[in-house]
C-alpha cells in the first residue's frame, strides 16, 4: 500500500547535518540581565580600585608630600642644632626654663604658622599648621587647622586644632595611639612649645565644649596651657569626633635648638 505522508526532499545541507551526527547549532541570544551584570561587574573593579587609589596610595603619596614641605620648613625656622643629645636611657629628661614662651598672634585663615612634630607618630613626621578649619582652604590641602578664637600655641588656656584621619594624607590617622606621656611638639620660627598627653575623649561633632580653655568646663577660667587635636571617628566615618589632649611642659627658643622631646625614646 503507498505511503501516504508527504514526501520531503532532503537538501545537500540536510544531508551533511544527518550523516555528521551534527545537531543545529543555536542561534546567539544577547542577554540584557547579562549584559546590565557584566557592566555592574566592571563597575565595582572600578570603584575598588578607586577607593584603593584614594584611600591608600594617594594618602600616602599626600603625607609623604605634606612631611618633607614641613620639613623643610622646619629646617629652615632651625638656626643651631641641639648642644647636647639626651642618653638612650634618659626617658623624660628635665627641660630647661627659658622662661616665658611666646605667644603669637592669630593667624589669617589658611596662613601657615607652624609645624607639630609627634614622635609617636613616627621619626619622620612633621605637619603644617595653619590657621581656620575649612576643608577647601586648609585641611585638605595644608594639612591642620587651628580653630579660631582658641588660644595659641604656650598661652593660657586651650590651643585647638582639626585635622583629617582618613584622606588629604591623613595628619591624625594615628591619633588613638597616642599614650600617655607622648610629647607633641609645635615648632614655630621663634622655637618650640613642648605639650605631653593626657587622654582621650570621643564626642559628638556638636560637642563644641572641647575648645573651651579648659577643655568642657565651660565658664571656667584657664590657669593651664591645653592641646586639644580632634579628628573624626571611627575610620571612614564623621558620626563622632576623637579628641585627643594634652598639657603644656615647656618652652624652648629657637637659639636654643630642638627639645630633648624630640629624639627621647618613646615609652610602650
């Protein structure tokens, strides 16, 4: 009996698929979900190596930057080297009365006025100080800002400063280790101002009662000289600020050459 199912002529093609054992090769599809995870992808390499760039290699490249111009300045307010170098065991050795220390006027907003030398914070440190706590004018690209209306370096009451912890080099991203004792030094042209560390707080960003001159005891009259460095906390984050002080030890004019402060071993 005939086959009744329409015949199908088969084509050369058809024939080679059949004897190959090929199967038909599926159309390319491009997908927008994956095309949209492909760019999101990329995207997040990008934004990592950006924060890397920003938060890690370029803060170093800053401070690096931001050390040797303080340092330079620093040499060049230097005019005699130090007469005699404490002994390796002489931990605190006793500062020599120069009397009174010099106070200096208040400077313009972003005018550079002196140096901190921290030596906790490494043989190598030096930042410049300069008037106003703008991040466009003096935090960003100086380094630290003195608050106005505080008291200046060695005056009574309380010389209050800003400086970042993350970013812009990064002046105070060491600030919690700090201990007790440590001595931070302000270098000026006419000589330095020896400050030692006390404590340490962390206070809301309205917590304006740490540049009090006596740091929050408002209404109280200073008979001290204070430091007080602030910085934001924790890490990456301006939800609070850290705020490190100190007291004043001494003063030593410039004829004088450096403290003793400055090269004494560093305790813990």
């Amino acid at each position: 009996m005939p086959s009744t199912e329409p015949v199908v002529l088969e084509t050369r093609a058809d024939r080679r698929k059949r004897s190959s054992g090929a199967s038909p090769r599926p159309k390319s599809r491009i997908s927008v979900i994956g095309v949209i995870g492909e760019l999101l992808i990329t995207g997040g390499v990008l934004v990592m190596l950006f924060l890397v760039w920003q938060l890690w290699l370029n803060d170093a490249i800053v401070r690096a930057a931001q050390d040797d111009e303080a340092a330079e300045l620093s040499k060049q307010w230097a005019s005699t080297l130090p007469t005699t170098v404490p002994s390796p065991d002489e931990t605190h050795p006793q500062p020599v009365d120069y009397g009174d220390p010099v106070i200096l006027p208040q400077p313009k907003d972003a005018e550079t006025f002196g140096v901190m030398h921290v030596p906790r914070f490494g043989p190598e440190y030096a930042a410049k100080l300069a008037g106003g706590v703008t991040k466009a004018r003096t935090l960003d690209p100086l380094g630290i800002g003195h608050y106005p209306d505080t008291q200046m370096p060695g005056e009574i009451g309380n010389f209050a400063i800003a400086g970042h912890r993350n970013t812009h080099g990064k002046p105070l991203n060491a600030i919690s280790s700090l201990q007790v004792g440590d001595a931070i030094v302000i270098q000026v042209p006419e000589g330095w101002y020896t400050y030692r560390y006390r404590s340490t707080e962390y206070v809301k960003p309205s917590g304006v009662g740490v540049l009090d001159p006596v740091p929050q005891a408002d209404g109280v009259e200073a008979t001290d000289s204070f430091i007080t460095l602030t910085s934001c906390n924790p890490y990456f984050s301006t939800a609070e600020r850290i705020v490190a002080y100190g007291v004043f030890e001494s003063w030593t004019p410039t004829e004088a050459g450096p403290p003793a402060a400055l090269t004494e071993p560093l305790e813990g």
